[in-house]
C-alpha cells in the first residue's frame, strides 16, 4: 500500500459502502477517510466519515492535507438514468469534480492541497456507458469506438481521456475501470439503467412481485459487487509498470436479460412474479453492449471474476433470509 491514509468520495452509494467497508477490513478503520455530499449514519458509525462536496476545490484539498491522504477513490458521481434528468449538474458534478481529484495527484504548484501533499494513486470508476450503438454488442473490444448516447456516457468518456492526460503529462497514477451494472444487498443503488437487478432481487427476497423497467430480454454486462471491490483493489495494487490501459479497464463478470434473473430467481423463490413495463432506460440499456471483453485485464493484472449469475443470486438471497431470521 502506498503513502498516507485514504480517502473516499460519494461513500455512501452503492459501491463506495462496500469499498469503505473492504479497504477499512484491510488497512484499519481510522485509515480509511469516508466522504459524501450526504449523511449516512451508518457509514459514520463504521468509521472517519466527513461531509464533502466534491465540487468544492478548497474543502478538498483541505480534507487531503489533514488527513494525510496518500490514495482517493473518487467514486462521486451522477449515473445514467438521473442523468438524462438533469444534464447540466451531472456534466458538472461528473467532470468539474474528477477535475479537482486529478489536480490533487500534481506535482506542481496547481495542486490545490500544495504539491508536498500531492496523493500518490487514484481510483476512478468509469463503465459500460461510453459504448454507443456502433460499438459491438457481443463480447465489445477494449479498444471500441466511444459515441454514448447519454451524458452519463459523455461524461465518462471525456473522464478517461482526462485520467490518461493527467497521466501522461503529469505523471499522475491514475487508474480506472469500465464497471458493468454493478449488483450487491448491503448498499442501494442510486439511478443507473441497471438498479433494475437489484430491485429485482429485494423483490423477491421480500416476497414481492416486480414490474421491470427493462423488456424482458434486454441483455446486459453485469457485477456481483464483491467482484467490483476486489476489481478496483487488485487494479490498485497491480505494479505500476503493468497498467498498461490509462483511460479505462474493461472488466466483465457475467451477461443476462431479466428474464434469465428471473429464472434464476425462480430456483430459490418458486412463485416469483415479474411483469414488464419498459421506460426510458430500456433505451439507454439498447445502447449498450450485451457482453464485453475483458483480456486486457486478465492478461495485464490478472483479472477474474468469482460470482457468475447463479452464484450471485443465491448468495444474495441465502445472506438476505440470514439477515430476516
Ligand atoms: C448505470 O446503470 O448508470 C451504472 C453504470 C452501468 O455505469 N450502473
């Protein structure tokens, strides 16, 4: 691990609970600085937890220089479904903020927190949503065209060509990966196209019927979400000689429509009901690859998942009757 403690922006979303509660397993509680717009009480009582605005330059330099930040994970962000709600702020939020994370890596006298406090290592999550409609749907190549129908994916691909920037004409080590829809039970999701899963699954965990948002064989990557924590670790610890990729990683873990979560589903809750009404996001969903090719970070960092949809769906709904006994 390198220099400092860490720090973690929009920690009280879906990934950022998770990742918190992995790195403070792994480095300590007190190392681990959560950080979110928002309050969550849980995340405060697990550990440092401070209110910060990811847009507000100053309070985040200030939060590194106090903390002695070596390493931030910038996961805050606005995701494709709110976004196409509100274009303006998320183009904001999702560029002006990975902006003032970038400059916090400079060696120079830009760096607001001052070049001696400059953070070694940055985690930025990109995804799926900079592939557009003429990107290839099977198994889409790390090296695709990039033409996103949404500002979500707008704002991704304009990040990664900022983390490859920053990293090549600032030294800045910066490291990112294309996370599929990312699917776990211990954190909610927060308006993405692929929140469907998850709903999906409390559904039935709770012995509820489900209306999907997606039609029925709306096919699309997926992660269960202690593959996407042990993604973004095993990335973060790779040599930095092997990170070959500095705009974004594809990683992939599994690929399935509703229908076939359903099915799956089914095996554990037999009386399982789920009908479609397809909204916007099925649109956005059509947009995006079916499944993706992840070589480039098997062979560069070792990648592989542990969880296929089968795996995923019963550990999930086995934790969530243990949870209601
Ligand atoms: C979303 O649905 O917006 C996200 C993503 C695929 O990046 N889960």
């Amino acid at each position: 691990m390198s220099k400092g403690n860490i720090l973690i922006t929009g920690s009280a979303g879906q990934l950022g609970v998770e990742l918190a509660a992995r790195l403070r397993e792994i480095h300590g509680t007190e190392r681990v600085i959560a950080t979110d717009i928002r309050e969550r009480n849980r995340i405060e009582e697990a550990g440092p937890f401070e209110i910060l605005d990811v847009l507000d330059r100053e309070q985040l330099a200030g939060a590194v220089s106090k903390h002695n930040i070596g390493t931030i994970y910038h996961l805050a962000a606005i995701l494709s479904a709110n976004g196409e709600k509100q274009i303006g702020k998320t183009w904001q939020l999702n560029m002006d903020g990975l902006l003032n994370v970038l400059d916090l890596g400079r060696n120079d006298e830009n760096n607001p927190a001052g070049s001696q406090n400059a953070v070694s290592h940055i985690f930025w999550p990109s995804s799926i949503a900079v592939f557009g409609p003429d990107a290839d749907r099977e198994m889409t190549p790390q090296n695709s065209p990039l033409n996103p129908t949404t500002v979500y994916g707008i704002s991704k691909v304009a990040g990664e060509q900022w983390c490859a920037y920053y990293h090549r004409r600032f030294g800045v080590d910066v490291r990112s990966l294309r996370y599929p829809g990312l699917i776990g039970y211990k954190s909610e999701p927060g308006g993405g196209t692929t929140d469907y899963a998850v709903d999906m699954l409390q559904a039935a965990a709770g012995g509820n019927a489900y209306t999907c948002p997606l039609g029925s064989h709306t096919r699309l990557p997926m992660m269960y979400m202690d593959d996407a924590v042990k993604a973004a670790l095993d990335l973060m610890a790779a040599p930095e000689e092997l990170v070959d990729v500095r705009t974004s990683y594809n990683v992939s873990a599994m690929s399935f429509t509703p229908d076939d979560m359903a099915g799956v589903i089914r095996r554990h809750v037999p009386d399982f009901d789920v009908d479609y009404a397809p909204d916007s996001r099925d649109a956005i969903a059509a947009s995006w690859p079916d499944s993706i090719d992840d070589g480039k970070a098997r062979q560069d960092w070792n990648w592989k998942p542990d969880f296929d949809l089968g795996a995923m769906v019963k550990h999930i709904l086995d934790q969530q009757a243990l949870s209601s006994e």
